[in-house]
C-alpha cells in the first residue's frame, strides 16, 4: 500500500502545475518512503509515494493497460493477484511487472466498471480512460483504503489524505459542523462526511465518476446485503467452513517479499489470527502489543499468553498517561479528524513499535465483531422487548428515522443525549443545530435492513458507522501509516465475507455466547483462557483520567474555547471541574468523553487553520 493523489481537469483547461502536484505528494510522503512517480498529461495528473512489498524493483507506478489509453494509481494490495493474471494472460493480455496491482488496468479493459466485484483486496484506485476522458475513484468493499476529494477551481482533487488536497492553492479550510454532530452521536464520522467542508470521502464499495461538465455518477459495487432466507446447514458446516476460509484469508495477507507481522491485543480476535500463523506456519514471526498502563485495562498476561504460544518475536510499548498527552496533538495531524477515545494513540504507539522491527505490514483482527456479532449490543438486542415500555415517544421517533424500527436502540438514546448536546455547544450554535444535524437524515439506507433480524440489522450499522470510516480509517489507516506501515485485516476477506453473510445468526451469538462460531474455529488453536473471556474492548485512558495526571488541560482552557465559539464555554468550564474530581470516573466505552471531543475538536481546528 501506498500514498495516492492527483488532480483532473473537470471544467478547468490552464496546464497543470508540477510544482503543486509534487507538494501533494509531498503532503503524503509517510505513506510511500520507498518512491514516487507521477504523470502529468492534459487531462489528468498522478501522484504516487509507494511502499513497496511485492516486485521491489519493478512494481513503480503509474500503469497502464496495454496502449496505454488507460492510466492509474493504485493504494492497496490485490490478494487474488495470481489467479486474476492468469486468467488474464490466458486471453492475451501482457504483463510488464510482478507487481499484484498491475492486474488494474487490464481487468478494466476486460470487465469495464464491473471489475472491482472481482477484487479480492484493499484498494482505492484512481483510474483515468483517455478515450471517454473520464476519471473514476474506487474504494474496496468495506473501506480499507481511504480516499478523499473535492471539486474546486473547476477541477477534482483527489489524495489517500486530506493533506494532500489542502495543497492546492485556494482550497478551503473550514470546519464541517455536521461532521462535530456526527461525532457527538455515532461512533466516528460517516462517509461521505468529512471534518473539512467541501471535502468528502468515497464510499466503501463505491465507485465515482467524473467527466466534462456533467454531474459526476456515484456507483455502488458492492454492500453487505443480509436475507432472512438461509438454509441451515449445521454446525459443523459453518466451523469447518469459517476455518479453512479463514485460514486461506491469513495465508493470503502474508504474501509479500518483505516481512509481514501481526498485533496481539489479548482478545479472541487478534489471538485467531496470531494462533492460526503460529498453527500452520505461515510464515510470520514478528508480534506487536500495547499495553495498557492501568491495571483494569491491562491485558498484558492474555498477550503473553498468545505470544508464549505462537513463539514469536515479540514488541510491546506501554500506554501511559504521558505519552497520551504527549502524543495527542500528532495522532490529530494524522487521523485528520476530532476523536472521542484516546486509543487512537495506542495505534500510533503500536505502528512507531513496527517502523522499528523488520516488519513492514501487520495483520490485525479488525473486523470481527461488526460481522460475528462481538459487541455487547448483540446480547442487549436480545432483551429488547423488556425495553419497550420505557421508551418515550420522542426516541421511538428516533428510531423509526434513524434505524428503521421504533425499538431498535442502537448504542444512543438520541432523545437524551440531544439534550446535553445544546447545553455543550454554543448558544448561536445550539440554536442553529437543525441546519447541521446529524440526526437530519438516516446514516444508513434503511430499505437495506428492512425484515431483517435484530442481529443482522445491528451487524449491518455497525459496518457503515463503526467500520468503515472509524475503525479502518481514523483508528487504522491513518495511524498505520503514520508510521509507513500498512495494515491488513484477514475478517475482512472478500471470500469470508460472502460466505458470513449465509450463516444463521444462532451460530455467531448463541443465548449470550457472543461470536460463538469464532471460538469453536479457534478450540485447539487458540489458548482456552482466552476463547472463555468475556468481550473487553480495546480501550486506553479517558479525559476522566488524563485530566487528573496529566497537564492536557491546556488544550481546553477558556481561551481556546473562545476562540472558535462552537462550544459553550460556562458549560465546558464546569464539566472540567467534574471530570476534575477524584469519585469521577467515566463507563470506558459506554459513555461518550465529552470534554475528549471538545479537546480534539479544537485541536484540529488549530492543526490545520480551520475556520468556523
């Protein structure tokens, strides 16, 4: 994977300027430390910072397809490279590289807009077609690989980052309030929704298209469709199935020439894929850990227990109070965007741990509990109709908008929390809340989860709120390749994902046994302590906390809240005060770190000169 920028000349006909071509791909350089190269032509322009893992000496781009009418960039890896160059060379088709992503250009001669359904991978592609001079943008399946744009100046830009788009002269810096509102609400930002306004992000599984003068087309490739119409097969079926693809999707993600590590947090998911290496020898020695500095967030024994079983050489950095708040301020540069929790400065740690090591890429266990039901929303569901009778009219409302079901709370009762939220902003901005809610419309297509199951209707918002943006992105991407380190998520796997949308919720959560066929995949593979703990999420210290020990308060003093006027000073003041006493204490996960959101909110807004 790699860096990926450029620009396209939509309504603009003045000449390209190398010199800010080559700023954008300046912008993304931690990305891509092995090379660059570029192209420039009429109509289009290329960036490309390559970190390289397979075809070290060939694998360059831009490519292109066989005369060259096609050009493209790639950020990404293309785990069925093999059989689709086969297959392509079989009809004649003729390769210049070794490098997986050369298949591109010619699975687009081949197979027109329909080619990213064959792609078993991560990727976000800028592909430009000279003889309709149209340029598409292209995101994987569930949105592994960012990619960002705008439309100024008469001209699309386009980067793996934001960065590399405020490059270009003129493009505005201005905060995105319904991205704030977004964050007060869901668990990170929901694409095509960005911090910065006017600047959005493709959709998972989307790909755009841009042509001369006209409107550009937004096409969906692919989604997690569910269907209440499943034949069971039987237990047995689904584990041993879940095993051998599962396995296939580990042994994939480790195809490279360079050496590829994995993390280990201490939970099933991270133990799975490190136990199944350590199983059947794939050929990965490298292990990585954070380790929580507070002893009820410490997994450091389950960690060592993993390690102890695959035999790996194995890193840890620790968490502590001070290297949060040291480190804060950089992960806000990276993650371009407000956060809620600070483990995304556990990532960050866990990447600068990776630059060090051998390893250039590391595998994770992302993913898991959006499509195996892991979260505890899971087993709440179950309890839902106790629920009922205490729910107001105002959240059924909610509901019914937001989900598609009036008794479907998903995470938030947004009738209450809505209430804090006017106390916590502004008064001229709680005042004008309605123009840029987040609540406004539903974050999702409804018509997608309709007659679906609880389970199944849960896994698919948290695909599209929790994953796609938050996870694999703010908390994975970015902090990555913070560090020039790429991440890949075996769960994630094109063929395991087609066959987890046919298995019958009872074997993904059984009475209250969450991920119940995960663990019988891993009896015998993975330590039994570890397929019997209960779901801990992965969690670093909270404002409750850093406030008392550490000097982060600076970051929210009077002044700086003043001086962008989005939050409600007299109020910020007082929860300071809360948070500042020694009985407070915040539920982790299960309660939203206010005075964290209005900290890095403001942070950014210093970051990156934004106004308001």
């Amino acid at each position: 994977m790699c860096g990926i920028c450029g620009i396209y000349n939509k309504e603009n006909t003045h000449a390209f300027s190398e010199e800010v071509l080559g700023n954008m791909m300046k912008a993304i350089a931690h990305r891509g430390p092995d090379g660059s190269g570029s192209v420039i032509d009429k109509e289009v322009a290329l960036g490309f910072q390559r970190l390289s893992f397979i075809d070290l000496e060939g694998g360059m781009q831009p490519l292109y397809n066989g005369d060259k009418s096609v050009v493209m960039v790639c950020n990404g890896e293309i785990f069925n490279h093999n059989e689709l160059r086969d297959e392509l060379m079989a009809k004649g088709y003729v390769f210049r590289t070794r490098t997986d992503v050369e298949v591109i250009p010619h699975m687009y001669d081949e197979y027109g807009l329909d080619f990213p359904k064959y792609l078993n991978g991560q990727f976000a592609i800028a592909l430009y077609d000279a003889k309709i001079d149209r340029l598409f943008l292209i995101r994987d399946q569930v949105g592994i690989c960012p990619l960002y744009y705008t439309i100024y100046d008469g001209r699309v830009i386009f980067g793996s980052e934001i960065k590399a788009i405020l490059e270009y002269p003129g493009v505005p810096r201005k905060l995105n309030m319904k991205a704030v509102d977004q964050l007060m609400n869901f668990p990170g930002i929901v694409s095509p929704t960005t911090f910065f306004e006017g600047v959005h992000a493709l959709r998972a599984g989307h790909i755009l298209s841009f042509g001369k003068g006209d409107e550009f087309k937004d096409i969906e490739f692919w989604d997690m469709i569910y269907s209440e119409d499943i034949e069971d097969k039987g237990e047995e079926y689904y584990v041993e199935n879940v095993k051998s693809l599962f396995k296939d999707a580990v042994a994939r993600r480790l195809e490279a020439d360079v050496p590829i590590g994995f993390y280990i947090s201490g939970g099933l998911d991270s133990s799975l894929v490190a136990c199944y290496i350590g199983k059947f020898l794939l050929n990965s020695y490298y292990s990585f850990s954070a380790e929580i500095g507070t002893d009820e967030l410490d997994e450091s024994k389950f960690q060592k227990m993993v390690k102890d079983c695959v035999k790996s050489t194995h890193y840890s950095v620790p968490v502590t109070d001070e290297s949060i708040y040291e480190n804060l301020r950089k992960v806000i540069h990276h993650t371009e965007s407000a956060v809620k929790e600070s483990y995304d400065v556990a990532a960050f740690l866990l990447s600068s741990l990776v630059q060090g090591s051998p390893a250039k890429a590391v595998l994770t266990g992302q993913g898991s509990d959006e499509f195996f039901c892991g979260y505890v929303g899971y087993m709440l569901d179950m309890f839902r109709g106790m629920q009922r009778g205490s729910m107001s009219e105002e959240e059924l409302k909610y509901n019914e908008h937001l989900w598609g079901d009036k008794y479907f709370r998903y995470e938030r009762i947004h009738s209450d929390i809505r209430k804090v939220h006017k106390q916590v902003y502004a008064p001229e901005f709680a005042a004008d809340l309605e123009n840029f809610s987040a609540l406004k419309e539903s974050p999702i297509d409804i018509k997608k989860v309709e007659g679906l199951s609880d389970a199944k209707r849960r896994s698919y918002i948290d695909y599209k709120l929790r994953l796609s943006d938050h996870l694999l992105i703010e908390h994975g991407d970015h902090m990555f390749f913070s560090h020039s380190v790429e991440g890949r998520h075996p769960f994630l796997d094109a063929k395991l994902l087609d066959f987890v949308r046919q298995i019958p919720d009872e074997y993904k959560i059984n009475g209250t046994n969450e991920k119940y066929i995960l663990k019988k995949a891993g009896a015998g593979i993975v330590p039994e302590p570890i397929l019997k703990r209960v779901k801990f999420p992965f969690q670093a210290q909270g404002m409750s906390t850093l406030i008392k020990n550490t000097r982060i308060e600076e970051f929210i003093d009077d002044s700086q809240i003043k001086k962008y006027g989005i939050f409600n000073p007299d109020f910020i003041s007082r929860m300071r005060q809360d948070y500042r006493q020694e009985d407070f204490k915040l539920m982790g996960a299960y309660e939203i770190d206010y005075l964290m959101i209005v900290m890095t909110v403001t942070m950014l807004c210093e970051e990156f000169s934004l106004s308001v």
